[in-house]
C-alpha cells in the first residue's frame, strides 16, 4: 500500500498572492499583540519567505534561520537539525509555513522555549505547538506551496 496516498486524501495549491495574502494576515495577528520582538527565526526553508513578508510588514531587520530537515518531498522522517541558534528564544519570533505533525515544530520548541511561535498554516496535530496561525487545513491535505508547483491542467475534481 503507498503511505502517500493513505495520508494525503486531498490536495491544497497555494498561488503565490494567496500566501502573501495570508502571510500578511498573520502580521496583522502579530501586530496587534503589541509585543517589541527583537527578530524573527526562519523555520528553513518553508518558513523564509513568510518570515521575509512579516519581517517587511513588522520593520524587522534581524532575521536568523534555524535549519531543520525532516521531507523528502512528501514522506516525513525523522527531524534533523542542521543550524540551530543560541539562546532561549526571548524575544523572538519563530515563522514557520505550516506545522503539520509538530515533529519540526517539537525541535524548535526544545530549542527556542521562550519564543513565540507563529505559522501561516497549521494542521490538527501540530496546531497546540504553535502560538499563533492564520488557516488551519485537514490533516490528510498536502500544501502545495508556490515555490513547489508551476502552472498546469488538472483534471476535476469529478472527472471529464
């Protein structure tokens, strides 16, 4: 039996305007916390280009990156880390695409405790890891993001 198709029932593209749509929404959300961050931490690499649209919208300069890898396209390993960053987190704000599991987002937490997390997507299972999302999708979606996908045909969803 193929895993893939047992956990993704359903497909979700995401165009390149939607994101900087939702990105931004989640800025408003950060925003309106009020709270002075001191930089942001890019979950690399999906979390780069919402930490680039929120960083923009909030006038942070700062921007670090902590690398974890846990993909090979759509089958999820174990997280590994390749760059963390020093210190417990105060101050900052993690950006991160999506939280799907919450493997990913475990690690962070273990290494940044005292940030605040914060994804543009957030599925079931992650979703109590993260501090703060935009739209939550079902757990047996796959995110297309724009930096994974160009422009094609695609059969209906009922067919001819």
């Amino acid at each position: 039996m193929d895993k893939k198709k047992d956990r993704y029932k359903r497909s979700y593209p995401i165009p390149w305007d939607q994101l900087h749509r939702d990105a931004k929404a989640l800025s408003w959300r950060l925003h309106d916390r009020g709270t002075p961050w001191k930089g942001i931490v890019a979950v690399t690499r999906g979390g780069l280009v919402p930490a680039a649209i929120i960083a923009r919208e909030l006038g942070i300069h700062l921007i670090d990156t902590v690398c974890i890898t846990s993909y090979d396209w759509q089958n999820q390993g174990e997280p590994t880390t390749l760059k963390g960053i020093e210190g417990d987190g105060s101050g900052l704000l993690i950006i991160d695409d999506l939280v799907d599991t919450g493997s990913t987002a475990k690690v962070v937490r273990r290494m940044l405790p005292k940030a605040y997390f914060a994804t543009v997507y957030a599925k079931p299972a992650g979703k109590p890891l993260v501090d703060a999302f935009v739209t939550e999708v079902s757990q047996d979606t796959w995110i297309l993001f724009p930096w994974d996908s160009e422009a094609r045909f695609v059969e209906p969803i009922a067919g001819n």
